[in-house]
C-alpha cells in the first residue's frame, strides 16, 4: 500500500485556467446577439490589439490554433528544401514543415536550457537549408542572438515557436519580437488559453499583411482573393475566452511562480530528482515545472511517474521519445538520433509535474513525499 493517500480528484498537467467564467459568458453572450461569430470579429480585434500591446510587437495576426499559425507563417517566409528544428518539442513543429513538402533537420539541445544548440544548429547547414525555428520551450528562451547572428551569417530566415512562452520576456524585450515572426499557442492547456487558438505575431508589415491573407483563403475584399490562402480564423467564442484570461494573465502568473518556487524547495532533498531551473535573465511564465531524473537516481524516470499516477497524480513525460523517434521522421532519418546526444537523455529523463491555479503548496508537498517514496521503493 502507498503510505501517502492518493490525491481523491486527478491532478493533471496543462489543466486549464479559467480566470473570470462570467467575462466570459458576457462577451460571448455580446458575440451571439451580434450574430457575428467569426470572419475577423470585433472581439478578434480587440483582442489582437491587446496581445500586441503586451508584446511590444506591431502586428498580432489570431489563428484558429497555433498549428495552423506555424504552418501559415512557414508559408508566408517562403521556406523550402530544409529547415532546422530542434527534435525535442512537440511533434507539431517538423509536421508544420513536413506537411509542406519541407524536410526538417533536427538539431540537439543546450542540457541547461533544453532549447536549440546553436552549434548543433551550424554543424546542419547545407545549400538547401532555408530556416531555422527556434522554439522556446517550458517558459525558457530559445538563444536568440545566436541562432540570429548565424541566420544572418548564412542568409537564412528565422522564426520562433513560442508556443511555450507567452509573457516571457528577455531582458526589455518581450518574446514575440524576435526573428521575422513568432508563433503562439492558446490551447487549453496552455497558461493562457482562448479554449483553441493561436497567433503570428510580427514587426514585419508586408508579412502581417500576407499572413492575415493567407488565414483567409487569400481573400482581399468581399470577392476579390489575391493569394493562395486557407481557413484559419479565430472564432469570436474563442476570443472572448481569450480576452476574459488576458484580464488576470499577471495573477496566473504568479500562481505559477510560487508553484514553482515551492517545487524547488520540495525536491531540495530528493536524491537523483531535481526541478529544471529557469533562465535567471529571463522573467519566465513558469508555465511547466519540469522535474529531471539524472543516472544518479535509484529507479528510472518511469518508475517515479508510475508513482506519480498511482496516486492520481498525472505527471507527463513530454516530448519522448523525441520528434526525430516519430514517424514519418524515424524512417526518413533513422540514423539521426546519432547526432542527438542531449535530446536522447533529456527525454528519458524528464517529466512535466501539474502546475497553475488548480494546484497549491500543500499539494505540491504531498507529490514531493509520493517522489521521495518512489525513490525509496
């Protein structure tokens, strides 16, 4: 028998935060009596307006999902033959590029950070490369001046998958003006939702301009379409969430930061068991905590998250065992995991614990004692 009781109602990773229900509720309800739903609606508008605002950033162009915001901004930059990607992240990132016909190259990760190597970045240029996607991954940046330095070096475009990295900030600047564009994810399961969504975000006037042709099926006016284009406007129902949850994204935040800070205490003492630290020149949004199982350890990452799960505690292994492990990538490159060290072991090592406004410190006290007692198994 566990001698920690298990949690009576699951804890999940990325369950979403629901800030103020009855905004909510009256912007839709203002939505559904103008009987405009979707095709660029006010609430689409405003709150694009406000997510530029935050970001600093000229141009937010909202998207049905960050998915189809990747793969319209891949478009948009006209990336062809071969793009550079980091294989440690969500397998949406090389399909946005392989669903195009375009080959993603994956690069290994910094240890520290878990974002993109830009050496490993340098040593897979060729004469067909094109790009370069950075992602910033857990609320740490991606290194953004030098995955800009060599993009210039080597004429190549770069762009930044910032689904992770909403409100995170370098310094001054806020992530979403870096490269020529940055894309975000407002899924459900992200800190800051809008239930679906996603959006480009950019200081480039004439890509916003074709951007926001291309989510649009290439329509310019009422009849006249000017560019090839598809389907990916934001609804009105999924603005309004987003507006309702922009309104509170500061105390979200903070939420998460204590939920951090109380992880690191917590693990302090669990041999072989460490929280992964965030970049200290960056305001992170803490959005994950990711827990690492170094070789140290007396039992195998697995084994602490069929603790974990026994208990009701529905930690995740996130990006394992890796996007180049994945089909279609496996079998187009199955030598590549042989110039991936770090993304090898990072991935059997990590797991994702719950965080966000449906979590507290005691219940972050319990998951470290159900973690100390995995290891003590």
């Amino acid at each position: 028998m566990p001698s920690v009781p298990a949690f009576s109602e699951p804890l999940h990773v990325g369950r979403p935060n629901i800030a103020d229900p009855e905004r909510f509720l009256e912007l839709a309800r203002e939505a559904l009596d103008r009987r405009w739903l979707s095709n660029d609606g006010p609430l689409v508008r405003e709150l694009e307006s406000a997510i530029a605002d935050r970001l600093g950033v000229k141009h937010c162009i909202a998207i049905t999902n960050g998915t189809i915001a990747l793969e319209i901004a891949i478009r948009a930059l006209g990336l062809t033959g071969e793009v550079i990607v980091p294989s440690f992240t969500f397998v949406a990132t090389p399909h946005a590029l392989q669903w195009q016909g375009i080959t993603p190259v994956f690069a290994d990760i910094d240890p520290a950070t878990h974002c993109l190597d830009p050496e490993s970045v340098r040593a897979l240029i060729t004469e067909r490369t094109t790009g370069i996607i950075g992602v910033h991954l857990w609320g740490v940046p991606a290194p953004v001046d030098e995955l800009s330095a060599i993009a210039q070096e080597h004429g190549l475009q770069l762009m930044f998958d910032a689904a992770h990295a909403f409100g995170v900030s370098i310094g001054d600047r806020m992530i979403g003006a870096f490269g020529r564009a940055e894309v975000l994810s407002f899924h459900a399961t992200k800190f800051f939702n809008s239930i679906e969504g996603g959006a480009i975000v950019t200081d480039d006037d004439e890509l916003a301009a074709r951007t926001r042709l291309m989510r649009n099926f290439g329509f310019a006016g009422e009849d006249n379409v000017v560019y090839e284009g598809t389907n990916g406007k934001m609804t009105e129902i999924a603005a309004a969430m987003g507006l309702a949850n922009l309104a509170a994204l500061d105390e979200v935040v903070e939420v998460n930061r204590r939920n951090y800070l109380a992880y690191r205490r917590e693990f302090l003492d669990i041999p072989g068991v460490s929280i992964l630290e965030v970049d200290r020149n960056a305001e992170s949004n803490h959005q994950y905590v990711v827990a690492i199982v170094d070789e140290s350890c007396a039992v195998s990452r697995d084994d602490i998250l069929s603790g974990l799960r026994a208990h009701n505690v529905l930690a995740r292994r996130y990006f394992w065992p890796g996007a180049h492990r994945m089909e279609p990538y496996r079998t187009l490159d199955p030598r590549a995991a042989d110039h991936l060290p770090h993304t090898e072991r990072i991935a059997g090592q990590v797991i994702v614990l719950p965080t966000g406004t449906a979590v507290d410190e005691a219940a972050i006290a319990i998951i470290a004692e159900i973690v100390r007692d995995a290891v003590r198994a």
